[in-house]
C-alpha cells in the first residue's frame, strides 16, 4: 500500500514537472516570436509625408492624414498593452472572461498576442499567432493547442492584416504588398499581400478621416458546421489617442459575422499603453 502511494506521488510529480517544462517552453516560444517580430522594425523609417498618398483614393487619404502626423516617423512594429473582456461562448451566451494581453503586431511579418484571463476554475493564459494558438488552464493544463497549418496560417493574416489598419497605419501604406481602391465615398479598400498570402480589409472612415469600423471576410471554422471558410469579420473603433505622432483607436470590439444580425463581438479591448520597439543591435 505504501509502496503503490509513493509510487503514485512519483508519477504524479513527473506529470506535474513535464507539463511545467511545457508551459516553459511556450513561454519561450513567444519571447523568441516577440524578438523576431521587433526585429523587422526599421531604426530609422522615414518621416510620413502626404506625397506618399496623393494617389490613393479620396477616403483612404482622409484616413492617413486623421491617423499620422506629418513628419511621424513611419514605425511598423507595435506593442500594445491591453485589458477588456474575450467572449468564450456565442451571441446567446457570450461567458466574456475579464482579459489582460500584450500584443507585438507586425504586419505583414506577424503577430504574438499573450494573454491572461479569466477567474476561479476558468483561469487561462497562453498566445496566439500567425504560427501558433495555445492556452493554458491554471499555467497547467492545456486546454488549447492548434495551428502550423495553411487554415490556421490564413486566418491569422486575416486578423492582423486587419489590426495594422488600425493600430500600425504605417505598415499599410502604399507599397509592393500593400494596395489600396475606392469602394464608395466613405470606403475604401486595402488589399495586403505577403508570399502566398492575400487578405482585402474595409475600412470605413467619418468626415474627418477618423475610422469607423473595419470589415472584411475572414477564413475562419467559427461556424455550427467547424469547417474553414470566408464569413464575415469586422469591428468598431473608438476613443483615438495620440502615440508618436500616431492616432489609433483604443477601445475596440470585434467578432464573427460583422454587419449580419448573427454578430457576436467576442473580442472588446481597451488599449491602455502602445509603444514602437527598436531592434536589439
């Protein structure tokens, strides 16, 4: 008897330590994604002008010029500290978890989300990527672990394709991958492009330029039948503030079936600090 106790406790200590050395080794993941993604910052961009714009179409030149300053060096890579609630169950019931993340976003390189949520025996942690979507309960079960795949790979573009328009305007300027057409006199459409993959975002501004909402249509499984495919996404913006010469919304909420009455917001935050980090040397 005393010997099966022991030997229980034994293998009850190898669990607990691998799955230690699990959670170890996504945190270590994510720092190295982190650090991957800063890395692709330029350390000295160049100052944004309004040439860089003058043939885009009528809204999406009101965007920029509501969203950077003149001469605002033109930083891609932001880190965005943010809290608010994430919605683990549907319309009906959304069972929103209060949330705290940080956010290095990237595009058109990538994303690390790292969150924190939850409470009492729904307490999660863990990230998600362009590569990766992991969580944890408790910092110790795994609960959530996909990705490495060409729908998960799609999907994520979707999201911070989307996210640059927004939160790193720069990263959406005119360029080789990035293009821009009219859609109607308050719409314009930006189209991002990085190897194989394609995502096209709308993005609906006021009189002043200040961005509505954005909408698009994301390759997503979140759907009754769990299988991939192109359904709407979208959210709305507000509360601009300013950060470096940028003017970006922190508050917003978005979710699956944007603009359709089946619209479920399962993602509302409020941005409380965005810097652009350098590259080590």
């Amino acid at each position: 008897m005393r010997m099966g106790l022991i030997l229980l406790l034994v293998v009850v200590v190898a669990i607990v330590a691998g799955l230690c050395g699990w959670r170890q080794f996504d945190r270590r993941a994510d720092r190295a994604e982190i650090e991957r993604l800063i890395a692709s910052q330029a350390s000295e961009p160049a100052g944004f002008t309004a040439d860089m714009i003058a043939d885009l179409p009528e809204p999406a030149r009101r965007f920029f010029t509501f969203a950077i300053a003149e001469g605002t060096p033109l930083y891609t890579v932001a880190r965005l500290e943010m809290e608010g609630l994430f919605g683990m169950g549907d319309k009906a019931n959304p069972n929103y978890l209060p949330m705290r993340a940080t956010q290095v976003l990237a595009a058109p390189e990538g994303f690390i989300w790292a969150m924190s949520g939850g409470s009492g025996a729904m307490r999660m942690s863990g990230s998600d990527s362009g590569t990766w979507t992991r969580f944890w309960l408790f910092g110790l079960v795994p609960v959530a672990r996909f990705g490495g795949n060409p729908d998960h790979t799609r999907s994520a573009f979707g999201r911070y394709a989307s996210e640059a328009v927004f939160w790193t305007p720069a990263a959406i300027l005119p360029g080789p991958n990035v293009t821009w057409e009219p859609v109607s006199e308050n719409v314009a459409r930006m189209t991002m492009r990085h190897g194989d993959l394609e995502q096209t975002v709308d993005v609906t501004v006021a009189e002043d330029g200040r961005p509505l909402h954005v909408s698009f249509l994301r390759w997503s499984d979140a759907n009754p039948e769990k299988m991939h495919r192109l359904q709407p996404f979208g959210g709305y913006l507000s509360e601009f503030r300013d950060f470096s010469g940028f003017r970006i919304p922190t508050h917003v909420e978005a979710g699956n079936m944007f603009g359709t009455e089946d619209y479920f917001p399962f993602f509302i935050a409020d941005v409380t600090e965005v810097s652009f980090p350098q590259p080590v040397p």
